[in-house]
C-alpha cells in the first residue's frame, strides 16, 4: 500500500514541477496494470491507495477520464 500512496505522490510532485516527466510517464504506463489490478484487492486500504494513485498519475499522463 505504501508504494502505491508513494507512486501518486511522485505524480503530484512532478505535475507541479517544470522538470521532463518523460522517464516518469515511461515508468507509469510500465506499472499501470498492477495499479489497476489492484483496484479489486480485498483490503479497503489497498483498493484505496491505487484509486488516489490512478487519479494521481491522470495528471501527469494527460488522461482525465482515468479519475
């Protein structure tokens, strides 16, 4: 759960940030599926954590129907 509360938190900072995000966004749609997978996790936390991530991430991929 920690990896994904600090996987969005990234996404935050960078979409705040004028640095290239490029290598950032690459990793982002590396690891999308295991954030989407675990939308469905059984802990609460966890379904969470990755529903904040994917609302994060949206920033920063361009893609507001993510939300």
């Amino acid at each position: 759960m920690a990896a994904f509360n600090l996987f969005g938190k990234i996404a935050i900072m960078a979409s705040e940030s004028t640095m290239n995000a490029s290598g950032l966004i690459e990793n982002y749609y590396f690891h999308i599926i295991s954030v989407l997978l675990h939308l469905s996790d059984e802990k609460e936390a966890v379904r969470s954590a990755c529903h904040q991530t994917l609302e994060n991430i949206s920033i920063i991929i361009k893609a507001p129907d993510l939300k």
